[in-house]
C-alpha cells in the first residue's frame, strides 16, 4: 500500500511538472522575440553594403563609432517622442545624418556628409533587418 501511495505521488507530480511545462512553452513560444543589437555584426553589414568610395574613407574604428551615436541618437529621439516633446523619427534620417555629422566632426573626424549618409542608410537597413524598426507588438 505505501508503495502504491508513493508511486501515484510521483506519477501525479511529474503529470503536474509536464503541464505546467508545456503551457509555459507553449507561452514563450508566441511571444516576439526582442532584437539584440551588435556592434560587430552591425559594422561588418553596414562595411559590406557600403559603396566603395565610402568605405575608402571610413577604417572600421571610425565606422563603429559612427554606428554607437547613431544608434544613441535613436534612442534619446526615440525617448523624447514618447514623451511628447518634438524629436526627430527615424523615418528624419537627413536631419539624423546631419547629427551625425556634427558630432564626428566636433569630435575631429575628416569625414564627408555623403559617407555619413550611406553609414545612417546602412545601420537602418540592419536595424529593420534584425527586426528593431517599427512598432511593438503587444500581447
């Protein structure tokens, strides 16, 4: 008799533990997956899709570091916007290039507008390919 309690106890367990298993599953499986940005992936695409004469001017130091204020201009826009105040979308990529380029230039960068266009052209482009454009879906 206390082997069949025992036994009926660990059935009911496991039964119980492979429920809640699968409903869990089964929920994390519906959900969006979040985007994850990388440097290194996000500067070899944007290296690789680069016109020639922009990627002769840029080393890849350079580029990465255009690539981290990029994507902190988007941020704090981003940020600004849903507070309600007037930041500029991504959809504004002139007005984002011209950020941009203040500050490589501010920060003694000899780059030209045009590159700094192709490298915001080209993060964009990854950004919407890893799937980090566009609104959220809710659940």
């Amino acid at each position: 008799m206390l082997l069949l309690t025992a036994v009926s106890s660990l059935l009911t367990g496991f039964l119980v533990a492979v429920g809640v298993i699968g409903r869990e599953t089964s929920r994390l499986g519906r959900q969006r997956r979040e985007p994850v940005w990388r440097l290194e992936e996000a500067a070899m695409f944007v290296a690789e899709n680069l016109p020639y004469n922009a990627a002769s001017e840029l080393d890849p130091l350079e580029l990465k570091e255009l690539l981290r204020w990029h994507l902190n201009q988007l941020q704090f826009s981003e940020s600004e916007s849903e507070s309600g105040s007037s930041g500029a979308s991504v959809a504004d990529q002139q007005g984002s290039s011209q950020d941009l380029y203040r500050e490589a230039r501010s920060k003694g960068y000899e780059i030209t507008k045009p590159v700094i266009q192709e490298v915001v052209d080209g993060h964009l482009r990854y950004l919407a390919i890893i799937g980090a454009l566009g609104i959220a879906q809710k659940d």
